[in-house]
C-alpha cells in the first residue's frame, strides 16, 4: 500500500498561516490534511517516487530576486540540510518535477537575462542544468523507459503557445503535439502515457474575449480533442483517475462561488464542485486504489501565481 488516502484527489490550499496539501474523495467528503509548507518561502516541491522521504524544492526570500534556488533533501524542505542541484540562482521557476526513476530533475525556470522561461533538467545527485529548449508548464512521461516530457512552449509569432516533446536525456526529437495556436498549457499525461490532457484558451461563445477549456490529445499521434465548453471559466490543473473515468481540475471564474476543486466525468459531464475557491492552488492529482499516484507520477505542486508567457 502506499502512504497517500486511496482513491483520493489531492490539491493545495493556502490560508493565511501556510500552504497544506490536502486529500478529498470524488463525491466530496474526506477532506484531510495530508502536510503543510512555508508558502512564504517555497515555490514548488515534487517527491523522488524511488527514493523515500527526498523531494526536491525551491526556496526563495520574497525581499530579493533573483533568489530562487533547486535543492534536494527531506521533507522538512530545508535548505540548510539539503544539497543545493545546481549554483545557478533563478528569477522564477514554475515547477519542478522528477523523471519517474527518480534520476533526473526537471524544472521550468527564468534566470536574468533570460527573455523566455526554459525547460531545464539536470540529475538528481546535482551538477549543471541542461537547457532542453524555450517552455513553460510540462508533464515528465510517467513510463520510464520513454524519455519524454511534453511541455507548452511559445509559437513563432509570440502571441500563441503549442503542446510540444522532447527527449530529456538527450535533448533530440523536439516534436509538435499539438497545432491549436491558442495559449497551451498545463499538461498532464495519462497512467498509459498514451493522451495528454491540457488547458487551451477558446474564444467565447456568442460574445467576446477568450476562455479556458479542458482537451486531449494522442501521444504520438497528435489527435485532439475538445472536451469541456463552458463560458467564462478557466479550467486548469487536471488529474485522471485510475480507470480513467474521472477527471479533477481547477476551476477558476470571475465569480469566489463557482470556483474551486471540481470532479467530472471523463467526457466531460456530470461536473461536481468539491472544494471552494479560497486560496486554492494550479494542481489536482488522483491517488490510485494502492494510495500512490495514478500515472506513475509522485505529486509535484507549485505554490503562488503561474505565467502563461514571459
């Protein structure tokens, strides 16, 4: 068995006194701390899924920048007894993730003088970081032995982002996935590694403006599909559970009363609301039967505001 409530969605909510990472089933009850950070300091932590008690971290001081800062060590995710990965000292990082035999390291980040936010990896045990290519939010292959990682990356024109992969260890076989030239993010694989769901911005229907709606697409094939259309939301931030019947997400309106954690039904129907909107984080995960991560992924959370673009 594993150490995480089974079939559970995991999220993050902040309340003023710090960020806890909390469990929830599907219909709604069970809401459960699972442990809390220092969101005053923390950017972002993902756990080694072969290694025990080893996260990887990003540590800030909010009066400078640049400040951020890749470490490794145990949950009390702190610096003084953790290794620093790599000597570079960044402006930003959007998250941070590993590759699921736990060897690698693969954040987003900005360092001074960078004009775009690049995709990074760099191993575990520490050393220099690799520039895989320009990218924003991504999603690590949860199959080990395909060494990919699908991410959002701005198109040519600078106004629009794709889905596109590439080889982590290598740096070989950049791919397009998808060709919507629409603001691409936040993907996230299916446990088969064979679809990756992701966020794409829409016009809105019968009006003006844009919103957000949940796709699909095949991997490799690069066959998308629309799943959600609903307006005026932005919707972001999926998990799928183990049978791939259920999607969680985040749901973000103008309105504090229809956002929150929301649950639905893989192709889209029967929308559940779960968790109110206050303080609420970018990610949603599902745990498995086993009380591990469906897809073969640890949990990795982001604290604080995303960037679609730099």
């Amino acid at each position: 068995m594993g150490s995480l409530p089974p079939n559970a969605i995991l999220f993050t909510r902040f309340d003023g006194s710090g960020v806890f990472l909390k469990s929830i089933k599907e219909d709604g009850s069970n809401e459960t701390v699972l442990a809390s950070f220092n969101g005053d300091t923390i950017k972002a932590v993902a756990a080694n899924p072969n290694t025990a008690n080893q996260f990887a971290f990003v540590n800030f001081d909010s009066a400078t920048i640049p400040s951020m800062k890749l470490y490794r060590g145990n949950s009390a995710l702190n610096p003084a007894t953790s290794t620093q990965l790599t000597t570079t000292v960044f402006e930003d990082v959007l998250d941070v993730q590993f590759s699921p035999d736990g060897q690698y390291v693969l954040f987003s980040a900005v360092r001074t003088g960078d004009a775009n936010y690049k995709l990074f990896v760099v191993p575990a045990a520490g050393g220099t970081e690799t520039i895989l290519d320009n990218g924003g939010d991504f999603s690590v292959c949860p199959d080990s032995a395909n060494r990919t990682v699908v991410y959002s990356k701005d198109n040519p024109s600078g106004t629009s982002s794709d889905l596109y992969t590439v080889n982590y260890l290598t740096g070989a076989g950049k791919t397009a996935l998808t060709t919507l030239n629409t603001e691409t993010f936040t993907p996230s694989w299916n446990r088969a590694a064979t679809k990756v769901y992701f966020s794409s911005q829409q016009p809105v229907s019968g009006g003006s403006g844009t919103q957000t709606e949940l796709f699909t697409v095949t991997y490799p094939g690069g066959v998308t599909a629309q799943v959600t259309t609903t307006d005026a939301v932005f919707e972001s931030g999926f998990g799928v559970n183990e049978g791939e019947s259920k999607v969680s997400y985040i749901n973000f309106t103008g309105s504090d009363t229809d956002s929150g954690v929301y649950v639905m039904n893989a192709d889209g129907t029967g929308v559940l609301k779960l968790v109110g909107s206050t303080g609420i984080g970018i990610s949603t995960y599902f745990t498995n039967s086993q009380g591990r991560m469906v897809g073969g992924q640890p949990f990795h959370f982001t604290f604080g505001k995303r960037k679609l673009r730099r």
